[in-house]
C-alpha cells in the first residue's frame, strides 16, 4: 500500500484532536473534540469549515478547451446555466460527470469557465491524474493545454447560513464580491488563474470565492495558493469563533450531502450506468430526456441500455443507521431481497411529525410545531433492481438481527439554504 498523503493542515487537524483515518489517499480528519452531531448541526444553524485540499485542480486552456470539455464532459456547455440553460460564461460553473464508454462513472465535477478559453476541472481526492489522462488521452484534434494540478492548489469550504457573515470580516471590499454572485457563481483566481472581478482578503491574499458546496446549505468554497492556505485557514477559522464556527470532518460531510440528496462518487455513483438516479440533470438529456442535446463520451452507452439498476434515496424513522458492508443488504417488508445499500448515514438536523419531516430550521408557519426537537433520522441512498414508487417502505438489515425500516423519498431535509439570496445571509 502506498504511504498515505497529508494535507498542509495535517499538524492543526492533529492539534485540534482530529480522528483522523484514510481517505481518497490521504489522512483526513473524521471528526474532531466536537463531534459529528455538534458538526453537522453547526453547518445547518450556523458555518463549519472543512479542508478540502486533498481534492484535485485540473485546468483546460486553449482555443478548444471548451470542445474537449464538450466530449468528454456529460455536462452540455453550452445549455446549461439557470433554467433557460444559458452557455457557461466566465464566473460561472456547474456540475457533471465525466462517463466511461459504457456509461459508467469514472468521477463527478464542478467545471469552472475562468476566462474565455479557460477552465477548471474540481474532482474528488485521487481523481487529478485520472481525469488529466481522459482528457489528454481525447485531445488530438483539440489542442488544448491540460495540466494537473493535484496537490498543487489549497481548497477549503465554508458552509452554512453564517458563511457570508464570517468572509465578510476577511474580504477587502466584500460588498463589490458579493454582489450579483449567485448560486453555482464564483469570482476572483489564485497563481496563474486570474479573474476580471479579483477576491482580496484583507491581508492582501488573492483567492477564488465559490457560491458551491456539498452540504444543501449556503456556503463557499475557497481556492487560493497552497502557500497561502494554512494562513487563511486559520484566520477563517478565527473570524468564524464568534459566530461559533467549528471545523468539520468527513462524517459531517457524508450526513449532510446524504440529508441534502447529493451522491459521493465511488460509492453512490460508481461502476455501472449513470440511469435511474436522482441526478439526471448532471447529464446533456434534452427537455423530454429522450436523448441528448450533444454527443459524449459514454452518451452511446446511455442511450442504450436497457438493464439497469434504480438507485432510490430513503429516510427512516429514527437515527439508527446500517454501516454499509458487503453483508448488508435491501428487502421489502416479507423479506424478499430486493438490492444493496449504497449509502447510510444520520442527519441529525431533521425529525418526523405525524410522518412528515421538519429540519430544525423550519419555520413554524411550515407546520413544525414550536417544541420541535430533532432526533436525527437515518437517510442516504439504494440500489434495487425496481423502481419504487416514494412512500413505500423497505428493510435495511445486516442479513443478521438488525432491522431497519425506512421509506423511499423524493427529498430528505427540508428548507436547505444553499439557493437563498445572498441579501437574506449578510
């Protein structure tokens, strides 16, 4: 096994009493003196910091970045901002899979349009190289210029509702970047990634601000040089203390994107056709879904397929979750075996009233009656054979005595603030 990689971090994860385990070829932090409850909350009711640099930078530039992007991008570039699906500009990105040729997923993204023949591919933790050689492996007839830039970029998040209210301590004109930055917008560069609207801390601190995340909440992501991310850590981290903001690990990660209906790759995404899943928008379908509006890689395949699995999320009733093994798997309510359990895990912000789910920040002229306490509900993600309408239940177990019933939803939290206007959050 190869040695593990640390992020520049490592030391202050260590100093603040991270649990730290493997992640994606690095060590990473699970959780620190906190825990996951006070973590996840934390990002629902206020902000929670994560480091995120183990995750990896490719950049395409060149007249035809964009038509490399095009083919091997499930995305369409060109339809797909807002719902007119306007083309990608600069200061805009957008989510998308890149697909094997048989319609597999090799890894999901978020595509950055940087400058008119400029982009930036975000990946997950051990993806840099894979998705540098895809490219590199397409672009004879393109031209482009594609560089990896695993470990060569700093990037950490800042999520929850009070997010805007902790940068706006940091930035040098945070009116002026604020505005008109929008859901799935970003402003600013970093090293040789330059921008028309630059980011500056009030340290002089040049850094990419990203209006994206993995949460469902309002938030950032920050980019910037990796010489420079330590210094910002900590001071994000200092202007976020009286706002209560706390630093937050994988589990927190894992339960609010399952509360939020957002898939991890290689585990709710992965080696088998990306059909029948709730992220159809991440791929070029037309407006009746009865084919694409471009041609790409894996599109083919797609469009072929016949026989494929359902991946369903679920909620239950309780915080009692199944730690996805092998030996784990899905039934109905007799028993029958009906898949495999992709993803479990707990959010704890969100609780059932007469069957209905409320999150802690519901409002009550939503119905949530005003002694709502959550106890957490389990939620994440299935994989049957068979579509299953919302509202039925199924079994989770570990195939010994433990039994979990839990119901196929549409959603899971409710009220998420990832789309709230940037006025409600100042």
């Amino acid at each position: 096994m190869d040695e593990l990689k640390r992020t520049a971090l490592h030391s202050w994860h260590v100093e603040h009493g991270a649990n730290i385990a493997p992640f994606g070829q690095y060590e990473m932090p699970l959780w620190y003196r906190a825990g996951v409850k006070a973590e996840h909350l934390a990002v629902i009711t206020g902000a929670g910091i994560f480091d995120t640099s183990h995750m990896a930078v490719v950049t395409v530039t060149g007249e035809n970045a964009r038509a490399l992007l095009q083919f091997c991008f499930s995305k369409d570039l060109d339809h797909c901002v807002g719902l007119k699906k306007n083309p990608l500009s600069t200061g805009r990105c957008v989510y998308g899979i890149f697909l094997n040729q048989d319609g597999t997923t090799l890894d999901d993204a978020i595509v950055y349009q940087t400058g008119e023949t400029a982009y930036m591919v975000v990946v997950n933790a051990g993806m840099g190289a894979g998705i540098a050689t895809r490219l590199v492996e397409n672009n004879g007839e393109y031209g482009a210029v594609v560089t990896d830039r695993t470990d060569r970029v700093g990037k950490m998040d800042i999520q929850g509702p009070l997010a805007a209210k902790v940068m706006k301590k940091l930035l040098a004109d945070p009116e002026t970047v604020f505005d008109k930055l929008v859901y799935f917008s970003f402003k600013g560069g970093f090293d040789d990634i330059s921008s028309e609207q630059p980011v500056i801390l009030v340290d002089g601190t040049s850094i990419m601000l990203s209006r994206t995340g993995y949460t469902g909440e309002f938030g950032f992501e920050l980019f910037l040089s990796i010489d420079d991310f330590v210094k910002v850590w900590r001071a994000v981290a200092e202007a976020g203390q009286e706002f209560g903001v706390l630093p937050c690990g994988l589990a927190a990660r894992d339960s609010l994107r399952a509360g939020a209906v957002l898939p991890l790759s290689h585990q709710d995404i992965g080696p088998w056709p990306f059909k029948a899943n709730p992220w159809p928008f991440a791929v070029a379908y037309n407006d009746d879904g009865s084919g694409f509006t471009k041609s790409f890689i894996g599109s083919d395949a797609l469009a072929d397929t016949a026989n494929y699995l359902h991946t369903l999320p679920f909620a239950g009733y309780d915080p009692r979750k199944i730690v996805v093994a092998d030996t784990t798997f899905v039934t109905d309510l007799e028993g029958n075996h009906l898949g495999r359990i992709l993803t479990c895990a707990t959010d704890m912000a969100i609780g059932r009233v007469d069957g209905r789910i409320y999150s802690i920040v519901s409002s009550e002229e939503s119905g949530k009656p005003a002694d709502f306490s959550p106890k957490g509900l389990s939620c994440g993600f299935v994989q049957i054979s068979e579509n299953l309408p919302v509202g039925t239940e199924v079994i989770l177990t570990d195939g010994k005595r433990k039994k979990i019933k839990v119901e196929i939803v549409s959603d899971v939290r409710p009220d998420r603030t990832a789309r709230r206007p940037m006025k409600e959050m100042l």
